[in-house]
C-alpha cells in the first residue's frame, strides 16, 4: 500500500546490529541527557553517562527553533563521546495519545488497517502523520473479545522529521524513536505493576503528567510548571548562587523549618499546581473508567525527573492527594542491586529515567 502511514521505527528501519551498545539521548529545551548501558557476563552495568545544557531559545516547547545551532550542538557531543548509533526521545507536548475501540484482527493486520482510519482518530490529515500504537489488556465488558482496545500515540510527520534530521546532519544514526512519556514509565515502574498508576516527571522545563495501567501509558498531558521556579525561589530566599541550588534543594526543600518560613510559603503555591493538576487527571481517568464499567483508582503517584528530589515533595502530594506517592527507582527494571550498584547514586538518577527507559527498549535488560 503505497500511501500507508509509518511507524516510528519505519523512518529509520533498525538495522541488523540493533544489539550493539546505543546511546540514549533524552532531549529537552534546556539539556540533552544521555546513557548507555552494557551487558557483561548477564550483568547489565552503565558504560556512560552524562548532561549538557543547551541554550536558550533553541527548542522551546518541544519545537526546535534553531536548527543549525542545534546540529552543532550535537556534532560537539558526537566528538566528544565518538558514537554513530543513537535512541532518542521524541517530547510529549506534539503528540497525539488516544485509547480506542478497534475492530477485532489479527494483530499483523492492525497496522495497515490503522494507517487507513488514522483520521478517525487524531486531528492530522493522514499523509502528515507518523504513529504507533500498543495493543492494551481488555476491558471487563470485553470478556468475549468483541473488539481491541489501542493506545494510539500519533505526530506531525513534519515535527518527527525534523528531530531526525538535526540527529543525522550531526553525523549520528537515530535507530529508533520514542515517545518520551512512554520511556520514563518504562523506567520507573515495575514489571510487575498492574494496578493504575501515574508518574510525574518533573522536569526543568516542563511537568508531564502520564496514568500507567497494565504496565502500558493510556494517557499523558503536559503543562508549563518547570523547575526553574523552584530554583528562583531558593535564589531569592537564601541568597545563594545557582550551583548551590540543588543541595538547599535535598536538604531544605519543601520542609518548613525556622527560618525558611518565607520560602516555604514561595514554594507552596508552585508544588500545589502539581498537585492539582495530579487531582484533576486522577478523576478524569477515574470517570473515564466508568464508561468501560471499570473501578480501578489510581493506587499511587511515582515521581521522576530531575526536579522530583525536591525534599518533602512525595510528602505533600501524599497528605494533599490521600494518596502515595514515592520517588521512582528508575533502575528498578534494569539491574538488581545485588548484582550491580550503578556509579549514579539514586536521586540522580532520576534526571535520567527517559534515557534509561530507553535503553530498556533496546532489549538491554
């Protein structure tokens, strides 16, 4: 069918060295993340890692303004880390992410039939869309298996396109594409969680917000909130510099103490938009269920991103929300700690769950 729709991986079709070590590189407006990990003797051990920051002005929103300064950008970390291979975040806020109802079919068939009803589906005419889709667990009043339940996720081909060509005019080979929301939910939650859940990745530019049922995203949504907020306050409030941030950040963050009562009350109102926009997708999905004569709740609220180490974060949303919320573990699906303890401590680590869930992609755990 020669007008038919691509998937991600389509652009670039993975060639048969998929298996050789990739790096991961979890772009963003204001950093490139990246890692990669390594199997030695069934062991699975990080071979590097690292970030960069990026200027201001050249991806805003997830849309890359300067091209050119961002292909030098990255021919500059191409030199520095000497890799062709590369798996890579596409950002959350051009997507188009759905769960539908699709006519029963044997599942090597989906594809082209999808590419042909695409329209139905997301607001994009069809020869300018890029999509893929997961086959997601069937509901309960789907017992007799009347029909497929999709995870459709769809982009501009033009926006998808023009990742890929910053990331091949900087000399690297993109194997594979990837939703970002779909990698950190990859990294931080557990195989073998099957109740709903949502992640937070709380970001320096950006909070998305994703609910995870059946190991699988149904749904993600993004607002403006960054962690640079946070940063400017603890600036204006304890007269440190921006290299001292991060610490006061561990150490004091959301906990009110003598002393920091001001900052305290500068940081409140911020974390309280997570928490309501945490509310507010909560009970949308709550009564969305109800529509599949399903009850499930959400059972808890995992954090990640860099700025998710705020102290007394999980806290808070666990007394405002009555529910818990914890610190993801963005290794937990990548190595055993018995076997392996990774040189990045815990807290850090999770900057890195998007790049992480990546590497989990490749197959590498």
């Amino acid at each position: 069918m020669k007008n038919r729709k691509k998937l991600f991986l389509d652009i670039l079709p993975p060639p048969d060295y998929l298996r050789m070590p990739v790096l991961c590189l979890d772009l963003s407006d204001k950093s490139l993340k990246y890692i990669e990990l390594k199997r030695k003797n069934g062991t699975v051990s990080v071979n590097r890692f690292g970030i960069s920051a990026l200027e201001n002005g050249i991806i805003e929103g997830g849309e890359i303004k300067q091209k050119d300064k961002l292909i030098s950008f990255l021919k500059q970390i191409k030199e520095k880390l000497k890799t062709e291979l590369i798996s890579a975040s596409l950002p959350e806020e051009k997507v188009f992410l759905s769960r539908i109802k699709f006519p029963l079919m044997d599942e090597d068939k989906i594809k082209e039939a999808l590419a042909i009803q695409l329209e139905e589906y997301v607001p994009l005419p069809g020869a300018e869309a890029i999509f893929d889709y997961d086959v997601i667990n069937d509901s309960p009043e789907n017992k007799e298996r009347t029909h497929l339940h999709l995870n459709l996720a769809a982009f501009p081909k033009n926006f998808v396109e023009s990742y890929r060509d910053v990331f091949v005019g900087a000399g690297f080979i993109p194997i594979a594409f990837e939703m970002e929301v779909q990698a950190f939910a990859r990294a931080v939650v557990p195989k073998e969680e099957m109740n709903d859940v949502m992640v937070i990745d709380f970001g320096r530019s950006r909070t998305t917000f994703a609910i995870v049922s059946g190991g699988k995203v149904q749904f993600a949504t993004t607002i403006a909130l960054a962690g640079e907020e946070i940063e400017k306050a603890f600036i204006l409030h304890l007269k440190i510099d921006r290299s001292q941030v991060e610490t006061a950040k561990r150490d004091i963050g959301l906990i009110k103490r003598k002393g920091n009562e001001n900052l305290f009350e500068t940081l409140r109102p911020l974390v309280s938009v997570i928490k309501d926009e945490a509310a507010k997708q909560a009970a949308y999905w709550e009564s969305r269920n109800e529509d599949d004569k399903k009850n499930d709740k959400i059972s808890k609220i995992i954090l990640c991103g860099g700025e998710s180490t705020l102290a007394g974060l999980p806290e808070f949303l666990s007394y405002e929300l009555k529910m818990k919320a914890e610190l993801g573990n963005p290794w937990v699906n990548a190595v055993s700690f018995e076997d392996y303890i990774p040189e990045i401590e815990r807290k850090d680590s999770l900057a890195y769950s998007t790049a992480i869930g990546l590497a989990l992609r490749q197959g590498i755990n």
